[in-house]
C-alpha cells in the first residue's frame, strides 16, 4: 500500500519515533509516505536522522520528509496525526507557576484546571489553522488523529469549528487494564476484558472480566491494597474506586487534580500522593519530568541515534492507537480501542455534544463506536462538571471572550475549591498577559488585563507547592540510569 501520513509537531521525537516504529510493523505498510513538519528545524531535524536510519536498518522503501512548512507537509495526507504543544515548555511553566501563585497545586496541568484550560485556549487556535489546511490540501476522506492535549477540548475544537473527520487518541485506558491484569494476577493483560467508558483521563472500568469471570469492586479493592507497589503510588485512586465502586484509567497525579477534595489544603496533599515518580502528585510533576527529558535528549542524541539502527519486531508493537486504527481502516483486520468522539448518545447520561473516551470497533467502514453505556452516577457527574468546563473553555478559545474563560476556570472543580473569584479573575488575567504571544484570539483583551493587573489589591503567595522537587541535572540524571542498571 502506498499512501501519505503527516505528523504535526513531529519534533516530539521520542513519541514520533514510536509512532514511526509501530506503522512499520504493519506489513502493507513499508512502501509509504511519512511527511513530519514542526515550527524547530532543529528538532526536524533530529527526528528526521533517526526515522531515516530506521528504514536504512530495516531495507524498507518507506519516504520520510520534512518540512517547517505545514500546508505543504499536509499536501495529500490521507491521515494526520498531531501531537503539538502549543508554547512549548516555555509556556506550560507558567500554567504551573501563575496558579500556585493563588494556592492551585497541579501536577499535570494538560487537561482542566488552571493550566489545562488556558494550554486549550493556546492550542485551539492553532488546531483550527490545521484543519484549514486540513480540508483545503489534504486528499479527500482525509482522518485526523489528535494526541494533543487538552484531548477533549482540542477534538471538541476540531469536530465543531474546525469541521474535519477527527478522532482523539490516548493510552490512559491501556495503562489502567495492565494494571489491573497485574494486580489480578493474570499472565497477560489479554486475559482481561473490559469496558471503559466517560471523558478522556476520566474513564471508568465498569465491567471487568478476567478470564470470563466477572470481577467485583471488593475483589478489585483487595488486589490493590495487597499490591506492595500500587498501594502506595495509586492511594488516592483506591480511595476513589472505594468510594465510586470502580477504578479510573488515570494515573493518581492526573485523577487528583480534575477532583476537588484531594488537592485543596496543602497539608492534605502529602497524604494522598507518592514521591517515587512524577505520575502519582508531584506538584508539577510532568512540567519536571518533560524538561529532564528535552534536556537528556538534546545531550544523548549520538545514543538515540545509534539504537535506531535496529531491525524492527513486531511483537514490540506498542499499544497506542494510531498504527491500530490505519491497520483496520486500510486492511480490514477489525481493531477493538478507545477513542474520543462527539458523544451523540454513545453514553446515555452524558451531553450528546461532550467528547467522550468510550470503546469501539475500526474496520474498513470506519470507527464504529458501542452506543448504549450508562455510567454509575457518581462517575457521570464527575465527568459533567470536567464537560461544563471544557465546553465554555473552547467557545472562549474560539471566540477570545475573555469573561466567558474566567468562568470556565471559576467552574473548574479544583480552582473553586481553592480560589475566590477575584482570585481567578486576577489569576486568568495574569496567565492571559504572560501568554499574550500563544494567544492571539485575546489581543484586545490584553491592555485592559495589563491595566487590572495593574491596580489589583489581591494578594498572592510566593509558593513551590505542597510537593516540588527540582529539575535533575544531566549527571544527576547520568547516576541514577547507572545505578538503576547496577541493580538490575
């Protein structure tokens, strides 16, 4: 088969690297054409050598370029995956930094909340551009896959304003079955089944079957808690299944900042995260995790190049979607995933216009999704204060109101635990002027914030966070890799 696959923010070398990978094990897939373009030649040009070795190693007649220029990168695609972040690490500090200003310790900060929302209002604009081109150059029945987060809000932008056939694609779902597999005992996660249905990095496991057998949340409970590792890094996660009667996908630090009781008193903080990684509720965890790893990359790239001169194995296929879904589409070999889609009655108790992750099927015909899926209260009323958010959120990006994306952060569940409303007033317009540069749709709301600014009585505080820890040097980063490997 040959045809076209454009990766947008491609300089996201280790994620591209992975996608590049995974096509390739698809055997009708060695004779195409994978076009990358980023705004960083530099990064281009990284992930350019090393997709390049790649198909030098294996023999394949696979075509890599790239270009800075999108519109031309896009010329023809039949597919379109993007993985942007919109401002870099430069801006994504300040969505940590500014909120902790006002007492909102995130973790994450790429979803809702603070950081979530106003990383959405820098996207949106930019995933709209995409689509114009989108539905001007690229070849007719063109797909989008956005990996982008905020991924609801981005696919909600994409399907609703930008008017391209997307589908949102994320591994939170995958991450949470081997768990369970794990705790369960079960040789391989194949031997689960499950079905796992809400908003993206608020999905549910509401049917657990290993093996045919059904699993109960008492069951589930016990595992967990007689796991000597996930007990202690997934404690607020347990409290939750405990108190919801099912587990989420998401990882403890994400889960704990889209809910309002976790992470509001900075004393409590401690009692419900683990510091052995990042991922379970680091203040500002994946912001330190994201800058080691740029820094690690840019200073091991001869390593990285290297180990790409190896003959690809299809038994290490990863198990994100993208690769999945082309295989199904192109081939016919039914594909079972979870994917971000428009609700319209997928789910029967949440918004018909929401984006939700939920399962389905891939084939020839499409992305067929299951209808029918009834979430437990608890988990659709969860899910609808994060979907009331993230609906005001993008008709702000949209439409550059910036009162109408104060109150999308008013309602956020974390921020209106923590911040009184001339807190969030203050604090957005803070975060909309540092960011001016990423957000052109508020340019004329920019003076007026300045001057705001300007005359503010609030006061703030000069914070860390309940839990930081300091970006890791190359050498400290260098010894511990080291050691790791000693003790293995």
């Amino acid at each position: 088969m040959s045809f076209k696959i454009a990766i947008i923010g491609a300089g996201s070398v280790g994620f591209t690297k992975k996608l590049f990978t995974d096509l390739l094990c698809v055997p009708e897939f060695r004779d195409i054409e994978v076009a990358l373009t980023d705004i960083s030649q530099h990064n281009l040009d990284m992930i350019k050598a090393i997709l390049e070795k790649i198909v030098e190693a294996n023999g394949f007649p696979v075509k890599v370029t790239a270009d800075t220029n999108r519109r031309r990168a896009l010329e023809g695609a039949k597919y379109i995956i993007s993985c942007v972040r919109v401002g870099g690490l430069e801006a994504y500090a300040d969505d940590i930094r500014i909120p902790l200003k006002y007492g909102i310790d995130q973790c994450v900060g790429d979803t809702i909340c603070a950081g979530g929302i106003l990383y959405g209002q820098r996207n949106i604009p930019v995933i709209l551009d995409f689509c114009k081109d989108i539905r001007e150059v690229a070849a007719p029945g063109v797909k989008f896959l956005n990996y982008a987060n905020p991924m609801a809000m981005n696919t909600w932008a994409a399907i609703e304003y930008g008017k391209v056939d997307t589908v949102g694609l994320c591994h939170g779902v995958q991450h949470g079955a081997e768990q369970i597999a794990e705790i369960l005992g079960a040789k391989s996660v194949s031997e689960l089944d499950y079905i796992c249905s809400g908003i993206n990095h608020q999905t549910w496991f509401i049917d657990l079957r290993l093996n045919g057998r059904r699993i109960e949340k008492d069951e589930l409970i016990a595992a967990f808690e007689a796991h000597p590792v996930f007990s202690q890094q997934e404690k607020l996660r347990i409290d939750v299944l405990k108190r919801f009667g099912v587990y989420s996908t998401e990882s403890n630090g994400h889960l704990s900042e889209y809910l309002p009781w976790y992470r509001k008193r900075p004393e409590e903080i401690a009692r419900w995260i683990d510091m052995s990684d990042w991922i379970h509720g680091e203040t500002g965890g994946y912001l330190r995790h994201s800058t080691e790893t740029r820094n690690w990359f840019e200073t091991e790239f001869p390593q990285f190049l290297a180990s790409a001169a190896k003959a690809i194995d299809p038994a290490k296929r990863s198990n994100e979607h993208a690769s999945h879904i082309l295989e199904a589409l192109e081939t016919g070999r039914v594909y079972r995933g979870h994917f971000n889609v428009k609700n319209n009655g997928v789910i029967s108790n949440l918004p018909a216009d929401a984006i939700i992750e939920s399962p389905g099927f891939v084939d020839r015909f499409g992305i067929n999704m299951v209808s029918g899926i009834t979430l437990p209260e608890a988990c659709a009323a969860t899910c609808m204060a994060s979907i009331n958010v993230q609906r005001m959120s993008v008709h702000a990006a949209v439409s550059g109101d910036i009162d109408l994306l104060k109150l999308a952060v008013l309602h956020d569940p974390l921020v209106g635990a923590v911040a009184t409303p001339e807190e969030v007033w203050q604090m957005v317009d803070e975060m909309v002027v540092a960011q001016a540069r990423w957000l052109p749709q508020y340019a004329d709301a920019v003076p007026a914030a300045k001057e705001r600014l300007a005359k503010s009585s609030v006061k703030t505080r000069d914070w860390a966070g309940a839990a930081r820890r300091n970006v890791r040097s190359i050498e400290e980063l260098r010894a511990e890799k080291s050691a790791l490997k000693k003790a293995v």
